[in-house]
C-alpha cells in the first residue's frame, strides 16, 4: 500500500486466509470535501462505500469428500481478479488504475475449512465470463480439479454467493523428500528411487 499525492494504492493480495477480516474490503469516503470552518466548527458527515467485490463460498455438509479439514484452496478464473488498485482519494467515483494483476487466487488457512464453513475471498471489481477452476489440498492429499461456467458482473460492494462441493481426491500418493544428514562426505549431485522391486521410480539433478 502507498500514497502519491492524492493517488492510493492498496494490493488486493493472490493469497488470502478466507476469512472476513476486512484486510481486502476496501472502503473510500465521499463526500471529500465540506464546507469552511467556522468558530463552531462545521460538521463533516461522510459515508464509507465499499470498493471490493466478496466471493461467499460456502462448503455444504457432507459435500467435504476429505473427511477432514483441508487448508487450501486455489481457484483459477478466466480473467483478472487480484492485484493493485489505485484510486484518487478527491474523486471516489473515479475509474481506479489495476496494475500487478493476475486470475489466481490461493486461500491458505492452517486452521482449516470442513463442511458447513464459509471461505471468503475478495477481488477487484469486474466482468467474470468463462470457466472457473479450483482444487483443495491438505497436509498429505489434494484434490483433482473442478471446473464450472460462471458468468457474472462483479459489482463493487456486492457478494457473489458459491455453494462448493469438495472435488474428489486425487489418487495418486506424493512423496516429499528432504535432505538429512550427509555422511558421503562430500555434496551430492543427483539421487534415484528404486521400488521394492528395483525398479527405478524417479531420477533427480541437483542444480
């Protein structure tokens, strides 16, 4: 976030926690102006508009096919969602400036979501015509992708309402190797993985 003169900036971040925390919710004032002050002062009554537009998305019961919490959601849409926005703080009803943008959004929560939670996640104001996309991962699983139509004006200060169902799990397991100690003495360049049966599994580099 940065001030130029009457010009403000605000990043509407690709990766949010899904919750109603308000950091996104951004709010301009109008009027900006009154009238002179006086040895009484002068009254300078203001209303606050939201800026942003929330996705609500709600997690029916039973439709989390993980069983358990998963921590992480990324949804791909079909044009640009997040990124900085500009506005000039004298003029609130001005066309803002989106710079930094990008069509992804990751919801990364380590407490969670489950059936019966609602996500919610906030994007820059904007016409959304196309295929949206999203998974969800866990800890030790994630999801395959879904995919459906969504066609939509996103007004400022609105709320789109989305009832997701969980995708099914990916059936594949991943492995996460890390280095431990070294006792070859000396660095290593390159590493396999063989099965039970010697086959070879995978073959990495070290760049």
């Amino acid at each position: 976030d940065a001030v130029n003169g009457t010009q403000v900036t605000y990043t509407v971040s690709a990766e949010q926690t899904g919750l109603y925390d308000g950091e996104h919710d951004i709010m301009l004032a109008t009027p900006t102006q009154t009238g002179p002050l006086t040895a009484k002062g002068t009254d300078f009554n203001v209303v606050m508009r939201h800026k942003m537009h929330a996705v609500r998305i709600d997690i029916p019961e039973v439709r989390n096919l993980f069983g358990y919490r998963f921590t992480s959601l990324e949804i791909t849409f079909p044009a640009p969602v997040v990124g900085d926005v500009t506005y000039d703080v004298t003029d609130p009803n001005a066309e803002p400036i989106y710079t930094n943008l990008s069509n992804v959004i990751t919801v990364n929560n380590p407490e969670g979501f489950d059936a019966g939670y609602t996500i919610w996640v906030f994007v820059l104001p904007g016409t959304v015509d196309g295929d949206v996309s999203y998974k969800v991962k866990s800890l030790n699983q994630q999801s395959v992708v879904n995919t459906y139509p969504l066609s939509r004006n996103m007004k400022a200060g609105h709320v789109t309402p989305i009832s997701m169902a969980i995708p099914k799990l990916y059936k594949y397991t991943s492995f996460i190797l890390s280095e431990g100690g070294n006792n070859l003495g000396e660095e290593f360049n390159s590493f396999k993985v063989y099965d039970k049966n010697n086959t070879l599994l995978a073959s990495f580099v070290r760049n």
